[in-house]
C-alpha cells in the first residue's frame, strides 16, 4: 500500500474487479496526485480502457505496461485517447456550436486539464496566426511539459473532414518556426470532432500521423460493457499475455 493514497482511494480501487484495472488506476493514483473525486471520475469514465483501444493492438504487452507501470509518456502517440469525454460539461449529447464548446472547455479548465492527461499547461484560446496580412486563429493552445511540445486543438461539431487537416497544418508549421524556443519539440495538432469516419481519418492524416491526430468528443461517459468488448476482439486474455510475456 502506498503512503500517497487514502483510505478513500483504496475503498475505491477495491472495487475494481480487473486486477490489471486495479493496479493501472493505483498506479495512476500515485504518479498523477489524483484526489478521490479525480480517481472516480477517470475510473468512471474508463480511462484504462480507452488507453488500450487508442494505443492500437500491434503489441499485446501494453496490457501489462499500463498495469505494472501506469501510463508512460515518451511521444504525442502516447497521451492522445479516442474518444475524449466531456461529461464534466453537463451538456446534452447532441450538436454544440464550436464557440460555445471552446467557452465550456475553458470555464470548466481544472476538469478538462485532468482529461487532457499529463503534463498539460493551458496557454490560451483563439491564439492569433497572421499570414500573408491575414489572421487566423486557434481554437485552443497548450504546452506539455513531458514531450515539450505545444498542443494546437482544433474543435469540430460535425464530423470530421479532410479540409480540417490542412488549415491545422498551417498552424503548426507557423508555430514550428515563429513560436517554438530551443528545446522545444514540433508542435502537435488535434483535431477534436463530434464524429469521425476512421478509415477517412486515416488516410487524410497519411504521413502526418506522427504530428496530426483526430479523436470523437463524448459528452456522456462510455458504455463499459461496449469498451471491454471491442478489446476482447483484439487483445487476447491476460493468462496468455502472461505466457507469451514469460517465453
């Protein structure tokens, strides 16, 4: 048992089931500082299970990772979720304006920094880029400590196109050479949408996957039962992780 955590966060980590779950959120816990009320709202909102669907399947050993370690932050790759969840919002889930969506995320920014994930520090909104005598604007703008790279967020209400890429590309190469200090890595855009078709999605990012990301917003949390299924159908049990990790 860990010094750092409460008897609360251990009433509720108790009652986790999956002990690969468990360990993750204990894990989690105690790296991230979370608060009880922190640690229910991202076990409510299956944040271990949303990590594994957006990690991919290429290697079955992340299951263990995430268990054994919590969440490891090396690349951008590694703190994008699909889909984000806004439920903090108190909103229908039904059409917002873009405006009003961005208004929300920054009156509610303590809830929306935790789920972000770590290392995110907010700069600012409707951050100005001015080209060719003409301005623009980001939606919202932060900096992460832990890849040392600024995060540009675009918000969509409707489904994501592939026009959205090029404009948010714009962006980033303006931040890469007018805003970007020593030290700093190439800035990383995410294009935030009501829905996405992810094959379309795939192949508008094509080779700027590396820097550019589109993930769905929820503003109701997940259905568990669908989550937990869709990763029954690509990662395989944990007792066979666990063989083919000893061999």
């Amino acid at each position: 048992m860990s010094e750092k955590l409460s008897w609360g966060h251990y009433c509720e980590l108790l009652s986790i089931s999956d002990e690969h779950a468990r360990n993750f959120y204990e894990k989690e816990s105690v790296n991230s500082n979370w608060s009880v009320r922190e640690l229910k709202r991202q076990r409510d909102s299956s944040l271990f299970e949303r990590l594994l669907l957006t990690k991919g399947q290429d290697n079955q050993k992340k299951l263990l990772e995430l268990s054994q370690k919590g969440q490891i932050v090396k690349q951008p790759q590694d703190i994008i979720k699909d889909p984000y969840v806004f439920e903090f919002l108190g909103l229908p889930d039904k059409k917002i304006k873009e405006n009003n969506l961005e208004k929300k995320l920054i009156e509610n920014m303590k809830d929306f920094l935790l789920e972000l994930g770590k290392g995110f520090m907010f700069v600012g909104s409707q951050q100005r880029v001015t080209l060719d005598n003409t301005h623009y604007f980001v939606d919202l703008v932060f900096y992460n400590k832990i890849v040392k790279a600024y995060f540009l967020i675009e918000l969509k209400s409707g489904k994501f196109r592939p026009e959205n890429i090029g404009q948010l590309n714009m962006y980033l190469n303006y931040y890469k050479t007018e805003v970007n200090e020593d030290g700093d890595n190439e800035p990383i855009g995410l294009i935030l949408c009501a829905d996405k078709d992810n094959i379309l999605a795939e192949y508008a990012i094509g080779d700027l996957s590396s820097k550019i990301f589109a993930s769905k917003y929820s503003f109701v949390l997940p259905d568990k039962e669908r989550l937990v299924a869709q990763l029954s159908k690509s990662i395989c049990s944990p007792m066979e992780i666990v063989e083919n990790d000893e061999k």
